[in-house]
C-alpha cells in the first residue's frame, strides 16, 4: 500500500494555516494604503468564501483578481462606510458628554447604531465578494441580513469585537496580539465569518436571478 504524504490531516491543517498566513500578508499589504481597504478586504473574502468550501484554488492569483475586479466599487463603499463611521463617532462622543439621562439614552441609541453599522461593514464586503449588484443593492442586503439573520449576525460582530477587546486588554496581551494580527489574526476572523456567511446567504442564493449573478461561479 502506498502512503500519500500530502493525504494526512497534520500535513492538510498546515497547508491550510500557510494559505491564511499568505492571505492575511496580501490582506494587511493592499490595506495600507487606507483607501483600498475596502478592494482589500472584498479580496480576501473572495478566496476565504471558497476556502471554507475547498474551492479556492490559486490563493494569490484569485487574491489579485478579485482585487482588480472590485476595486472600484469596493473603493467607493468602504469611502461610504468611512465616513458614516466619523460621523457616527462625533456623535456618539458628543452624546456621551450629554448631562443626566438624556446622555445615558442618547448613549445607547448610537451604540445600537454602530452595531447595525459595524453589522452592514461585515456583511456588505463579502457580498461584493460572492454577488454581482450595485453599491446601494449591497447595503441594502447587508441591512436586510443584519436584522434577518440576527443571531448569525451577533456571532460575526462577537468574534470581531472580541478579538479587538481581548488584544487591546493590557500590555502583555497586546504584545501578543500583535504578530497574531501581522501573521494570521484578519485572515482567521474571515475564516470564521465565512462558515456563518456561507449559511446566511443562502437567503439570498433561494431568491438568485439575473440581477443578482452568483461570482463564484464565474470565477
């Protein structure tokens, strides 16, 4: 009997890591620039959509092209959702300054707000990924999924926000945090999302037409 070396699940899981290391590398370097986070990100939900699936293929080559073929909208969306979140944060800062109850309320209105709006930065991105639709048609479908689809919704903004609380918790968590982020930390938390994502659209894949093409098929 002959043993293949590459059919054993130590030498798989390994693979798997190396391919989320090399994601999240391309993730954090088409980040920097800022203004491409939003390409960036779509990119490596493009791949990581397909990974959990075993579908993805070439990790750089299908990076690099859903890079380029959403770059433009991708690129206008996130400049949205930018500035949504630096209006959001005065609010939310003038609100928390506000005397007696009215602040406490005001308080809690704007950080449901930022969980509807953090929801829709999860959602809207991965469905530029998978979709072929306007601007305006994803985020009207990442609002849609963020109230339809609830409990997925609280497990995605949970694994993000926890991750951030749990880095930023002290000094040496921090310390600690920080090569996990450099080296896997982006590409692990899309990794999870993409488990509860691949479900939730199914919400939409029972509805699928022509206005609303399936990418993954395509690519």
């Amino acid at each position: 009997m002959r043993f293949n070396i590459t059919d054993n699940v130590v030498v798989r899981a390994l693979s798997r890591i190396c391919d989320m290391v090399c994601l999240n590398v391309l993730w954090l370097i088409c980040c920097i620039p800022v203004v491409t986070i939003g390409a960036s990100t779509t990119a490596l939900y493009s791949v990581m959509l397909k990974m959990v699936k075993n579908e993805e293929g070439y990790i750089f080559r299908g990076f690099f092209k859903a890079f380029k073929s959403n770059f433009k909208q991708s690129t206008f969306m996130w400049l949205i959702l930018a500035a949504l979140w630096i209006v959001w944060l005065i609010d939310y800062r003038v609100a928390m300054i506000m005397p007696g109850n009215v602040g406490v309320v005001m308080s809690v209105i704007f950080l449901a707000i930022g969980f509807i709006l953090l929801s829709v930065n999860i959602y809207a991105f991965p469905l530029t990924a998978r979709y072929e639709n306007t601007i305006k048609a994803t985020l009207k479908n990442a609002l849609i999924l963020t109230v339809g689809k609830l409990p997925y919704t609280f497990l995605m903004v949970i694994v993000l926000v926890a991750a951030v609380i749990a880095s930023l918790w002290n000094t040496v968590t921090l310390l600690f945090a920080i090569p996990l982020w450099l080296l896997i930390g982006g590409s692990l938390i899309a990794w999870l999302n993409s488990f509860l994502l691949r479900r939730v659209f199914l919400v939409l894949e029972s509805g699928n037409d022509s206005e609303n093409e399936n990418k993954s098929e395509n690519d």
